[in-house]
C-alpha cells in the first residue's frame, strides 16, 4: 500500500509540474501560430526542428532513464550513494563527448538529413534553403535535451520529480521572450522572423539543461573529468540504452515518416500534423511519462532486490493508473479538439481553416493516445527486467506495420490517414508488449481490475455524453466554434467550464464507482472527507 501511495504522489508532482510546462508550451505554440501560420515557412521550421526532436524524444522521454536510472539503483544497491554518483559522473562525460560529436556530424551533413527528412522540398529551392537555415540553427539543440535528459535521469533515480518535469517550462518561457520581442526586430517578413523563432528554441534548451544542474549538485552529484568508456556500468548503460531508443523509437519514427511524407503534401501538411501532435502529447506527457517516471525507481529497485512479487504489482498498478488517467482525456479531448485548437492557435496568420484541420488531426492522433501511454509504462518495464531484446524486437515490427500503412494511406486520405496509421500501430504495439511481459511476470489482470476497467470505460462514457450534451447547446447557434461570434473571452470561458465539468463528472462518478484508489493525490481530500462522514 505504500508503494502505491509513492507512485501516485510521485506521479501528482510530476504531473502537476508537467501541466505546468505543457501550458506554456500552448502559449509558445499560440505564438508560433500567430507569427508564421500554417504556411511553407511554418513547415520549413517544423521539418528543421523534427530532426533534432526525433532524438530528443528518443533519448529524454525514454531511452536513456531506462537505462540509467535502473543502473543508478544497481549502483547504489551495492555500493551506496558514492557509487551511484560516480556513474552519474561518469555518464556526464560520456553523453557530453557522443552527444557533441553527433552535433558535428549533424552539421556536416546538414543538407543530406534534410534531402531524406523532407524530399518534398528539393522541389522548392527557397523553401529548401531556409528550411536547411534552420536546421544548422537547432541541431545543437540535441546536445542541450540529451544532457537535460542524464540530469533528468540523476534526479529522478533520488526520487526528486519536480524540478525535472518543470524544467521544460523554462524553454517555453524563453522562446516565448523569442517570438515576441527578438523575432519582430530581425525584419518585417516571416522568413526573417522565423530565424529568432529557431536561435530561441536553441536557449531554451540549454536553459532547460542548466536549470537542473543545481539541483543534482544538491543531491550530491560531482562531476570529474576522467575517460568513462572503459567503466563496466558506463557500458552497461549504453549496451541498455542502445536497444531502449530502439525499443522506443516507433512513435517517434513514425511521426518523422509522417513529415517526410507530408512534405510532399499540400503546403501546412506538416504544420497540422505538429499542432494535432501537440494537443494529444498533453496527456501522454502529464500521465503516460509522468506514471513511467514515477513507477520506473520502484520496479528497477524491485527487479535489484529479486522481488518478483513487488515487481508484478507495481507494474500493474501503473498500466491501471495510466488507464485511469488517460481514458477520459481521450473522450474530452476528442469531444473539445475543434473549440481547444481555435482557442489556442486561431490567431493572426492561423485561420479557422487551419485550427479545423489541425482538429482533425488532433482527433486522429489522440485515439491512440491510451496505447501510447501503456508502452511509456511497459517499454521500461523490460529493461528494468533487463531484457530489451523485446520491445527492441516489437518496435521494429511496427516500424514495419507503420511504413506499409502510411504508403497505403497518405495519398488517398492526406495527412488524416498518416495521423490515423500513428494511433493504429500504438494500439498495436501496446497489446503487443502487455501479452509478451505476462509471460514473464504471469498474470497482471485480476479480476478485480477488469472490474475497475469496466467502471473506468462507464465513467468516461458518462463523461462525454454529459461533454456532448453541454458543447452541443453551446454551440449550435455557432456549430464552427469561431470566437469571433463569441469573443476569444467567451470561448475560453466555455472551453475551461467544459473541461472542469468533465473531470468533475468524471471524478464524481469514479469515487460513487469505488476508485478511490486511483484518484491522485491533489484529490485525496475527496477520500478523507468520505472517510470522516
């Protein structure tokens, strides 16, 4: 029982600091929006800044926690602090040394990456040019995610959750100051502009990094500068970390096949795709990484100790936990992408038409988003098992599976069919990884939790009908949801009324259902309360 009650407050603060960061993040999307639109030169910088990003997301939101927070458990479980922080110690010089020649290379060979992520725009030398301009601009940013990452990782493995989940609202703050102050200086038209939007992305990661630094001296980190690839945990991290960006790599890989594809696609293909993305990673990054995170210490230190019992469970109340959390953002989100995206992005440059489409995609993309967060949770569940030749294995699957239906659906349904195929190959891959981890931990569903399932389906079927009813008479005198009927004011009012309406009804109905245990933290007073009565 105490497990649980560190995992559900582990995953509130991190949750709530996400929230924290993915609001601004909203707010620098508004506006990039604002600035640029859906246009060729927003494509060119969402194209310029996927690359960097693809392995962002492969290192900082998977890969190298999974191999370096287990490892930094190992660490201390047989030598105590002092070893664990001269691995952290040793993994800095490691990642600072690959990482920085990975830059270089990336430079080098800036206009080749471009020519195969983006064939769609050999066609269209200008459009080429500025968006090959941009991507010489943010590739360093790989450097700055991928050190933000390993401290990420130090502080996550002392149980400090925090900072870590709210240092990426530092980035947003800073390109934020970007957009409205430095950009409007370098020039009247959107290819000038968009060169301050790309130099803001790069301080912004390194304030990202930098922020944690103290906080990890804190707990104790020292780094010393000594040559790491000869340590044995230093390779054991790295010959974890290998195979886990692999392993993680499908939604990422997936979503970079979707831009090459979308480049050659009508001009702002790439630009829906990015804000529909942007709407679904909400919920991913508060609850799927969050509960990843949180539940990740515990079944490292689990799997260290030999407790296969402790094991079993922890994993099993995350993947619940995920459920919990994730299915009624998937029906809210669904039911209110057309009003959130025109709250958010319509502005300036970004038109009703453009929020409409960037809806579409956002409604396709998050109806996998209940899979996607089940393999946040079971991808690192492996390789605290420390077998990750298994979702190593899946993920190449499905980056099969991903390719052939995208080949056979881009043509006929646009960028709709690429964000579709996205959510199909999750849904996929998530069932994959659930059948093959119970045969090596036995049961994880009881009855009990089918029972809780079939509660939390009931609860949010409940939860968008109540959303349906009240949207509807909302806006049928405005079936568009444009502001401009209403005011960007009233519409907000609205968005948010409907939002807390649904988490109200929705966490009403699963404390009436008996899944208390489930509410996070920030709502045990509704259990006290029930306790006291």
């Amino acid at each position: 029982m105490e497990n649980k009650k560190e995992i559900r407050r582990s995953a509130t603060v991190m949750s709530a600091a996400t929230l924290v960061s993915r609001l601004l993040g909203f707010a620098r999307d508004a506006v990039n929006a604002h600035l640029f639109g859906a246009t060729g030169v927003s494509d060119a910088f969402f194209v310029a800044f996927r690359i960097p990003n693809f392995l962002r997301d492969l290192v900082a939101e998977g890969a190298l926690s999974s191999a370096f927070v287990p490892a930094l458990a190992r660490a201390r479980h047989h030598g105590g602090d002092d070893e664990a922080w001269r691995l952290a110690s040793l993994m800095v010089s490691a990642m600072g040394m690959l990482l920085a020649a990975l830059v270089l290379v990336g430079l080098a060979g800036s206009r080749w990456i471009l020519t195969l992520a983006a064939p769609g725009f050999v066609h269209n030398p200008h459009q080429f040019a500025l968006a090959l301009k941009l991507t010489r601009i943010v590739f360093p940013f790989i450097y700055c995610m991928g050190m933000a990452a390993l401290f990420m990782g130090m502080l996550n493995a002392k149980k400090v959750f925090f900072m870590p989940a709210l240092a990426p609202a530092a980035m947003n703050l800073v390109q934020i100051f970007f957009g409205l102050v430095v950009c409007p200086r370098l020039g009247h038209r959107p290819e000038q502009e968009i060169v301050g939007w790309a130099a803001g992305a790069l301080v912004g990661g390194s304030v990202q990094w930098l922020i944690q630094v103290p906080f990890a001296h804190k707990e104790g980190f020292r780094w010393k500068l000594s040559w790491p690839f000869k340590d044995p945990g230093v390779k054991k991290v790295f010959s974890t970390m290998v195979p886990a960006m692999i392993g993680q790599s499908t939604a990422q890989i997936n979503m970079l096949v979707n831009t090459i594809l979308a480049s050659q696609l009508v001009a702002g293909s790439v630009t829906y795709l990015y804000y529909g993305q942007r709407v679904m990673q909400l919920p991913l990054g508060i609850f799927g990484v969050a509960i990843s995170a949180a539940v990740l210490p515990d079944l490292a230190a689990a799997h260290a100790a030999g407790d296969k019992a402790a094991y079993r469970r922890t994993l099993a109340y995350g993947l619940r936990l995920t459920m919990f959390t994730d299915l009624p953002a998937l029906a809210g989100l669904i039911c209110l992408s057309v009003p959130i995206h025109v709250l958010l992005f319509k502005s300036g440059k970004f038109d009703l038409a453009a929020a409409h489409a960037a809806a579409l995609a956002s409604i396709a993309y998050t109806s996998g988003v209940v899979f996607q967060s089940w393999s946040k949770v079971l991808v690192p569940a492996f390789y605290a098992l420390d077998t990750p030749s298994t979702p190593v294995k899946v993920s190449m699957c499905m980056v099969g599976v991903n390719i052939v239906l995208n080949l056979l659906l881009w043509k006929p349904f646009g960028y709709l069919g690429l964000a579709a195929t996205t959510s199909v190959v999750s849904c996929i891959q998530a069932v994959t990884l659930q059948v093959l981890i119970t045969r090596r931990t036995g049961r994880l569903w009881m009855k009990e939790d089918l029972v809780q399932v079939a509660k939390m389906g009931l609860c949010t079927i409940a939860m968008a009908t109540v959303l349906v009813l009240a949207g509807w008479e909302l806006g049928r005198l405005a079936p568009a949801w444009d502001e401009g009927t209403r005011g960007k004011a009233r519409l907000a009012f609205e968005v948010l009324g409907l939002m807390a309406l649904g988490i109200a009804a929705y966490i009403g109905l699963a404390e009436w259902m008996g899944l208390g245990e489930l509410i996070p933290a920030r709502f045990a007073f509704l259990r006290r309360g029930k306790t006291a009565a």
